[in-house]
C-alpha cells in the first residue's frame, strides 16, 4: 500500500472502504490482461456498492479472461481532502492503481445529481474534464446507466455514452477499443467507428443548433453518425450473465445483502416513471433460474439475507413459485427474504406475511397522489379502496407502522389533491383504529412527499415542474391539514428537485453550469451534507443560463428535445398519446391486459415475446 | 466442546476493518465454510461470537483471539483451512483450541511499533530514557470525557532499534485494566517530548500473555 496512504487512512472515518480487499474480489494479473477497465461510481462506496447494475457489468466485463475490471468509488469529504492535501490521486480498489493508468474509465450514471461527482472524480484522477481536451486515444472516458438516456449535460466531458444495458454492448465496445488501440487509430478514427456499434452515443457526432429562443432547431448528425441510437437491451435473462459470486464487503453498505433480479421492465405505465417507458420491453427470468442465482449467491456470500429486484414485483408471472424453492433453502438455515416493490393487494399482503415471519420491518406504499382523479392522470392504478384493504390487513397482521409517498406537482394537481393526501392518510389512521387487535402500542403513519420532476422519455416529458414557491406553498397546505399526532409529515426539499430537473431535462449548454458547479466546489450533490443551492444558483448564473428554462417551462409537443437522437424503444407517439390521456383523467390498461404496441417489441429478436 | 477459541491474523489491507464490521465479516466466513455456528436464542438471533480484546481501525494483529460456540463436533485442526478459504485478504486463521483460561484473564500485550521520521530520526538512547522516565502521564480522551492515564509500569520491556523507516519499537503493555493502547506511547511523546515524535507511527500486535507473562491460551 502507498506509504501516504497508509498515513491518511487511520485518520479518515470508515478507511475499510478505501482499501478493497474483501472477499470475492477479481484481481488480476496487470501483466497478463490486455486491457485495464476502470469501472467508476459517482458516489461512495456503501452506495456504489449496493447497486446491482455497477455489480453486473462488473462481474461480466472480468468474466473475459484478458480484460480486467477494477471498481473505483468517490471519497467521502474527509478522504477526498486528505487525497488532495497529499497528492494523492483517484485510485483502483483492486490494485490500488490511478485511475489514470487505466485504458477505459466508464461511469455509471443513475441519478443526475451526481453529474459534478463525475468531475470531480476525473479531477482527483489528474483527468482532463473534456473530451476535447483529451486528445489521445486512451484513455476513453465513457459513461452508462439510466440517466444517459439524456446524454446531453454529459456530452463535453464524455467520448462516447453506452445507451441501455451494458452486458453485451460494453464488450462490444471494449473489443472495438482493443483492437484501434493495437492497431493505433486515432482517438477520431475510433469514435466514428464506435458510433456505428448499436447503442453508442458519441456526442461530437451531433451538433446542437439553437433557435433565437433558446429552444433546439436540431441536434445536427455529423458525418457518420446515426439519425438515432437505440438503446441496447439482454434479450434473454436466462442465459445472460449474472453474478452469483458477488463482492462481499467488509463493511456495512446500505443494501447489505444478496440480489436476485426477477425480471427487467415493468407492465404497468404510470406516466411520471422514467424507469417504466426506458427499461422495456418486459423479459422475466424463469423461476428456476431465479432460484439457483439465488442460492447460490447466498451460498458464495453467507449473507443473511436475500432481496428480490425488480420494478413491481407482484408483476412477476412465477413469484409464488421463486419465493416457495427459495424459502425451502433459506427457511432453514435462518437466511431472511425480502421482496420490495410489491404493490397495494391482498395477494402481496398475504406473501409478505410468509416471508417475513421473524424480523417485522415497516410497511411502504406509493399511492404517488392523493385523489383518485390524480392518481388515474398518473396511471397509477391504485383505488383508496385497496390500499386501505390492504392497511387493514397489514393492522390486522400485527403491523403498525406505515410509510405513504406522494409527489407534489404532478401535472392538473389541484389544492383539492393536495389536501386529498391528508385525507388518504386520516383514512389510513382510522382504519388502524377500528382493526388494529393492540391499540395501545400506538401506530406511526408517515407520509413524505418529494416534488415531481418531468423525466425525458416519460410521457410527462413535455410538462413544466411547479415553482420552488408553489411547492412549498402546496407542503404548508399540507402541512396544515394533517392534524393527527401520529401522523407525521416529511417532505423533500424544493431546492435539490429544481437543480434536479434542470440536470435532467438539460441540453448541452447545462454542461457548462455543471463544470461551473464543479468548479465552485460541487461534489457529491445528492447529499444533503454537501448540496448547496446557492452554489448551484452561481453556477447557472456563471454560465449563463436560466434555470427555469430548462425546469419551469412547458416544451411544446413537437419541440426538438435534447435527448431526440436517443431512442429507448417506446415510440415518441406513444408518450404524447399518453400525455393527452392523462389530460382527460383517462387510464391505459397495464400491458397484460391490453397491449399498447410502445413499439418495445421491436428490441427482441424476432420469435422473441414481450412479457407484458 | 462447544466452547471454543480460534487465533487469527488481521493484516494488510484488514487492519482498516472495524470492530463491528470484523464480527460480521468473521460470521459470514463461518457461513460459507458451513461451521456449525451457535446462535442466542430469542427474537433476534445472533452469532455468538466475542473478540477477546478489539483492536483498533488500521492496527495489524498477528495474535488476535476470538471465542465462539458450536452446535455439533467440529474437526479442530481443519477448522482454520476451511476459513481461510473463504476469507477476506488480510484475515488468516493460524489455529483452533478449546480455551485454556478465560479471556478476562488476559493481562498483557507484546507489540510491535514502527516510528516513521520523515527527517532525522531521534538518537535511540532518547527515546529510551524517555520511556524509561518514572512517571509518563499522558492525556486521553474516553467515553467519559479527558483523563489522565499512568503509563510507566503499564508498558514494559521495551526493546528499541533502528530500521529503515527510522525506529523500531517493541514493548509490553497492560492489555486490560488498564487497557493501554500502544497508540498512548507515542501520544506521550506528543505531549510531553514533541521533538522527539515521530511522523507516523504504526502498530503490531504479536501476542497476549496472562498476568504470570505466559502465553495466553
């Protein structure tokens, strides 16, 4: 270990994730791979490593022999100080290498708050921040995950992005790196040539050309690259790759624990969620499979407990059957299962109750709005009437404690939905009143709500987000109408949702507010330890751009949208359709029961059915 | 024989594993090797494991003991390659005995210190008579607030040399009641001979004794 290392590490708090190590690790010989990948997230270790997408592509880039993939995590405060008081650059977990050794550096993007973490991260690795500035071949700096479908604010600081998931395209392209390296092509020789792999974006490919009033006339493909990127799925979930030998950390994270992913995509449609348009099409894993990866995960690990992933686990065709051949193995040997991610029914209830016999944790559900009108605007298919069934249950069971989260600002919100909210959660409290069986061990209902912010490739992707005034007007009607002391009220910050939604819905020029953070100071951002909205405010103001432009202002519907040349499967059609029925309060049915023909399909090689 | 004890090394990259996260990483190794480990009854099940005497973050230890239970007979002498197998870098298993005597009645400590000077290192013979001073008070901090703890006859054997990063140091210390951390010795010379100390300093634990100074088992 590095001798200035070895001196800051005592002095730093919880130095085990600084230091790599733990069981399950994949070193290998520098000396005898042929490429070195330095796979890098935004945020520290506890989180990076409870991300099962960072633990996939891991696993699967270091399953070819020649190539090795090492994981690289932002340093909390007191480490990143010290990191730089010594000169210490940005390493490797594994070999403890800089970053800047490494031939490819990619990132995996899922919240856009973590945008300057980035930055900062080439910064503490001795990294030019733009791909323009860094004029050889290697090392590539590239970026994935679910953000990137806006790959827009990133676009200066990234060679290329990778668009959809990454198990065969990163390869692809790791392949297509090793053999331009080998054969010396130019760093533009190869981004022409990557931008012809399916899935790769290379943002100096297109040049944004902007209207008198600020909106995009085009995002202009250069020669050589494609009109549209189309984001790259896994076909089949069976036979893909999936770690059943992960990482076991020697230190608490925050999801401690095995992972079984039951399928991707969700069927359901709820108009405000990202994640349910951009995962499609809907591709489960059997129940077999999902059994064996889960055993023997717990098997490779010892750990205690198993999770099953997924967006609407009740949505899964076979989970009766997963949750039976699991419990037979970890019923015995006192490993728990948890299921996140079911929703408001009676059938979820009664399986909740067969997983969790011992260890009784909180209830969650996200009826998202308060009336049943707002909530058939957002699709959310949940009636009062199931939701307080299922709270009955759930008392009944021995429950008492229930957490309810709701947006603020979804699109037609009235004062009369807001106030809906408080209403839903006193329903809630009676109902635990007239069925709880022990009333004096009292019940904790909390209700949070966060600010909704318009996703790109959502149907609300069009929809201006409410004032920071309005929102906080909006919390202290809420604030008001909830009286019961055993209802308590959290709410989110209108100011991180403001910066959040200018990230997301951001063009090319919200780069230079984001370097301009960055410069100021910005890093781990999604951190209420660290976010300053001041700063951000500066930033904006130092770049020259209007915030509300990008967060506050409705798009029309055929304005060009930064993330026009990035397709995530579903058909621009169908959003707007979906937007236009929200408008009239009108549900569209989940794709069980109805087909929507999102065009999804299309990603499956032919023969190959959606699950929906 | 369900009472057991096992002597481990925490070195290299593992010296930065906390105590806590020590007994968990500890018990999923029991897992995986499949050791038949006892659990307390009661609503929420635990490992039951103990670690004699913790060790501080970032202090190597090629003596650390830790006690725990079975459930069923276990093959001792196979004990320590099972774990190892299955165990972080840095954690290695050297043996596996049904305890002799009890772990309070661990007394005392021999360690080994490593004094980084950047610049000149002090003259052997100063460091010497500083330790060898009648009366080295030196304050800390403990849950309960500042005190002053007494290190002269709590340290004791001292053996010093030079080496390569400047000075090598190895002592005996009072492992319990008082439980005087090695980190103390150089703390003292913070406090009372800045210009004799060192840049940095890191620490080894080599072996526990009872209050007779025979090995420990």
């Amino acid at each position: 270990m590095d001798k200035r290392l070895r001196r800051i590490l005592p002095t730093v708090q919880k130095p085990a994730r600084y230091t790599g190590g733990e069981y399950n690790e994949i070193v290998k010989d520098k000396a005898s791979v042929k490429l070195r990948m330095a796979f890098c997230f935004p945020d520290v270790y506890e989180i990076g490593m409870s991300n099962l997408g960072m633990r996939i592509l891991y696993g699967c880039i270091n399953e070819v022999p020649e190539y090795a993939c090492e994981r690289v995590f932002a340093p909390w405060g007191d480490m990143a100080e010290a990191m730089r008081r010594e000169n210490i650059p940005l390493y490797a977990l594994e070999s403890g290498d800089p970053v800047s050794e490494f031939d490819v550096i990619g990132f995996s993007l899922g919240y856009e708050m973590a945008y300057p973490t980035v930055l900062d991260m080439l910064d503490m690795a001795g990294i030019p921040l733009r791909s323009s500035e860094r004029t050889g071949l290697t090392p590539l700096v590239f970026a994935g995950g679910t953000s990137m479908c806006n790959p827009e604010p990133m676009a200066p600081f990234m060679d290329l992005m990778a668009i959809g998931e990454g198990e065969e395209l990163d390869i692809e392209l790791l392949r297509l790196f090793e053999k331009a390296r080998d054969a010396g092509w130019s760093k533009a020789e190869f981004l022409r040539e990557a931008a012809s792999i399916p899935g790769i974006y290379v943002p100096s490919l297109y040049e944004p050309v902007y209207k008198a009033d600020g909106t995009l006339a085009e995002l202009r493909p250069l020669p050589g690259a494609p009109e549209t990127v189309t984001k790259r799925i896994v076909a089949d979930l069976d036979k893909s790759y999936f770690p059943t030998k992960p990482i076991v950390p020697s230190t608490e994270i925050v999801h401690d624990r095995v992972n079984v992913e039951l399928f991707r995509g969700c069927v359901r449609g709820c108009r405000f969620c990202q994640a349910g348009y951009a995962y499609r099409p809907i591709r489960a894993r059997s129940p077999e499979t999902v059994i064996s990866q889960g055993i023997e995960s717990i098997r490779n690990t010892g750990c205690q407990e198993a999770t099953l992933l997924s967006l609407s686990s009740s949505d899964y065709r076979y989970l009766s059957e997963a949750c039976d051949g699991l419990l037979e193995y970890c019923e015995p040997r006192s490993v728990s299962l948890s299921l996140p991610s079911l929703r408001a029914d009676n059938f979820s209830m009664e399986l909740m109750s067969r997983l969790q016999k011992v260890r009784r944790g909180g209830l969650t559900f996200a009826p998202e709005a308060g009336t049943q009108r707002l909530r058939d605007v957002i699709n959310k298919n949940v009636t009062e009437e199931e939701l307080l069934n299922t709270c009955r249950i759930a008392f009944e069971g021995g429950w008492n404690g229930i957490k309810l989260y709701f947006m603020l600002g979804l699109p037609t919100e009235t004062d009369e939905d807001v106030l809906g909210i408080a209403g839903l959660a006193d329903k809630v409290l009676h109902t635990w009143r007239k069925y709880s069986p022990n009333r004096q061990r009292g019940v904790r209902i909390t209700v949070s709500t966060s600010c909704f912010i318009p996703k790109p490739h959502s149907p609300f992707q069009w929809e201006a987000q409410v004032s920071m005034d309005e929102y906080r007007r909006r919390v202290n009607l809420l604030r008001g109408a909830i009286t019961a002391r055993s209802i308590q009220y959290n709410w989110h910050d209108a100011s991180t949702s403001f910066v959040e939604a200018v990230l997301s819905r951001g063009d090319r020029r919200v780069a230079d507010a984001i370097e301009c953070a960055h410069k100021m100071g910005a890093r781990m951002e999604a951190w209420s330890d660290y976010f300053d909205f001041k700063r951000w405010l500066a930033a904006f103001d130092a770049a020259g751009i209007d915030p509300a432009f990008y967060a506050s202002r409705e798009r029309a519907e055929d304005e060009v949208l930064p993330w026009c040349r990035v397709s995530m499967g579903v058909k621009a059609g169908l959003l707007l359709r979906e937007r236009h029925r929200a408008y009239e309060a009108r549900l569209s049915p989940d794709c069980r029961a109805q087909c929507s023909a999102c065009g999804a399909l299309e990603l499956l090689p032919e023969g190959v059915k959606c699950d929906g | 024989m369900d009472k057991l004890r096992l002597r481990f090394e925490k070195t290299g990259k593992a010296a930065y594993i906390s105590h806590l996260d020590l007994l968990h990483v500890v018990q999923r190794a029991f897992l995986r090797a499949g050791t038949p480990l006892k659990y307390s009854e009661g609503f929420n099940p635990h490992a039951i494991i103990s670690i004699c005497v913790p060790l501080s973050v970032g202090m190597e230890s090629l003596c650390e003991l830790m006690d725990f239970r079975v459930t069923r007979e276990i093959d001792l002498a196979a004990l320590p390659g099972e774990l190892n197998a299955v165990s972080p870098e840095g954690i290695r298993f050297i043996e596996c005995y049904e305890p002799q005597r009890k772990a309070a009645e661990i007394k005392w400590l021999r360690c080994e210190g490593v004094y980084e000077y950047d610049a000149l290192a002090p003259e052997i013979s100063e460091l010497d008579a500083f330790y060898r001073r009648g009366s080295i008070p030196v304050t800390r901090r403990t849950k309960r607030g500042e005190g002053v703890l007494e290190l002269a006859g709590n340290v004791r054997d001292f053996e010093l040399e030079r080496c390569e990063a400047g000075v090598r140091l190895g002592c005996t210390v009072s492992a319990q009641e008082p439980a005087v951390n090695p980190e103390l010795l150089v703390k003292a010379l913070a406090q009372l001979a800045p210009e004799l100390g060192p840049d940095f300093a890191s620490w080894k634990r080599l072996g526990f004794y009872g209050s007779d100074m025979t090995a420990f088992r």
